[in-house]
C-alpha cells in the first residue's frame, strides 16, 4: 500500500548524520525517526510536499538538538491507501478521515470506504503513541502553506489570538495548551490558541491533541520562508 519513498541526493546526505535512525510505517504513512537523547520534546513533518520545514527540521536535528523528529518520507502530500488517496493530517479521528476520503476520492465505491476507514481504525493508534511525547513533553509540528490558507483561516474556531505580525498572515503559532499561547504570545510572532474548538473535527493531529490535552505546537509559515521559520522554532526552543 505505501508508495516507494524518493528521495533526493540532499536529503540522504542530510540523513548520513544520524546513525540511529529509524523507520516508522503505520496508517500507510511511512517516517523517518531521526533521535537525539530523550523524547521530551518531540517534531513532525507529515506533509511530504513542504520542502521548507522539511529543511529547517532536519537542520535543526543536525546540530544534535535533544529530542525526537519524524519525517514523512514521502514527497507527495497526500499518501496513498490502495486505489484511494487521503490527507495524512486528516486521519486523526474516524470523523475527518471519511469526511477528506470522500472528498479526494469522489468516485470510489462504499465498499473502498469501508475498507479504508476500518484499516485507519486499527492504525490510527500506533500512529498516534509514536508521536504524542511523554507526559509534560511538547509536540512540535512544521507546516508550510500557500496563497489561500492563512491565520485567518484560523481565526473564527480560535479560543484566543495574538495578531503581533498582521503584516505577516501566513506566518504563525498554532498551539493547544492555554500556558504555551501565553509565552508564545510575548513573541515577535502571531499565534492562535485551539484548546477547545468547535465542531466539526476535521482530523487533524492538533485536534487531537486538544482533546487528550497534550500540548501542540504548529510552527506555519509561508512555503520558501526558511529564515522566518528557522527564527520561530529558535524562539519556541528558547521560551517553551
Ligand atoms: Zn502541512
């Protein structure tokens, strides 16, 4: 089910650092485990097309910062399950993983459905420990984004929001624990609080970290802003 991982030339070089790396597989999405020390504090790319934080991230685990990151190792963003395509950041509750499985695959049968649904369900829950850090740790999360999402996508089923760069939309914190929005917020950086959004779950991993009150942050910036995003993990490092 799981697509050859292709990787360039940079990024096994890259990679040639680490000697303990390891590979995850599980609801069909396959990672790279890059560890340094404990897992206390613990990062993810899981959109396999944002080149930028794939960057920053695998920088940042370079200079044998402690903590634990996987990488999505494909380069495509949405990952394939058989004849049918899904989001990998929309499968975190049953809810949102059909909701964006019928979206993708408006052609597939009922059956297809049923099949993909119940292999997410057995899944999900491997998924879901290996990311989610020990208790009183930190899952950091790097997306990048186009035109046409921003924090005001964001804003309305937001509980609370630092607008500290208006001039800067694309570029924000997306965090879940009340505590972390109140240091972030003292940052030179926007950011947004969902502790307790509104229906309906769309199945992303922040969800689910608000519901199992674990605290996330999503590190978002526009795709190609390197430095910008490079400085937002820095200060997040510093102050969480
Ligand atoms: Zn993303």
């Amino acid at each position: 089910m799981n697509r050859a991982p292709r990787l360039t030339r940079r990024h096994f070089l890259l990679l040639g650092w680490f000697s303990r790396r390891r590979i995850l597989t599980a609801a069909g999405i396959r990672f790279e485990l890059l560890r340094n020390g404990a897992p206390l504090r613990k990062f993810v790319l899981i959109h396999g097309d944002e080149s930028t934080a794939r960057r920053v991230l695998l920088a940042r685990m370079r200079d044998r910062r402690p903590g634990w990151a996987y990488l999505v190792t494909h380069e495509e963003r949405l990952v394939r399950l058989g004849a049918l395509r899904f989001d990998p950041n929309r499968i975190f509750s049953r809810e949102g993983a059909e909701r964006n499985l019928r979206e993708l695959n408006p052609a597939a049968s009922e059956a297809d459905f049923e099949l993909a649904l119940a292999f997410l369900d057995r899944e999900r829950e491997k998924l879901v420990r290996a990311l989610l850090p020990e208790r009183g740790g930190v899952l950091i999360a790097l997306h990048n984004n186009r035109e046409g999402y921003s924090i005001h996508t964001e804003i309305p089923i937001s509980d609370r929001v630092a607008l500290n760069e208006p001039q800067r939309p694309h570029d924000f914190y997306l965090c879940t624990e009340p505590g972390d929005f109140d240091r972030l917020s003292r940052s030179p950086f926007n950011v947004v609080l969902q502790h307790r959004p509104p229906p309906p779950d769309d199945g992303s991993l922040s969800r689910l970290a608000a519901r199992r009150n674990v605290r996330y942050v999503n590190i978002e910036t526009l795709l190609g802003e390197e430095d910008k995003q490079r400085r937002m993990l820095a200060w997040l490092e510093d102050h969480l």
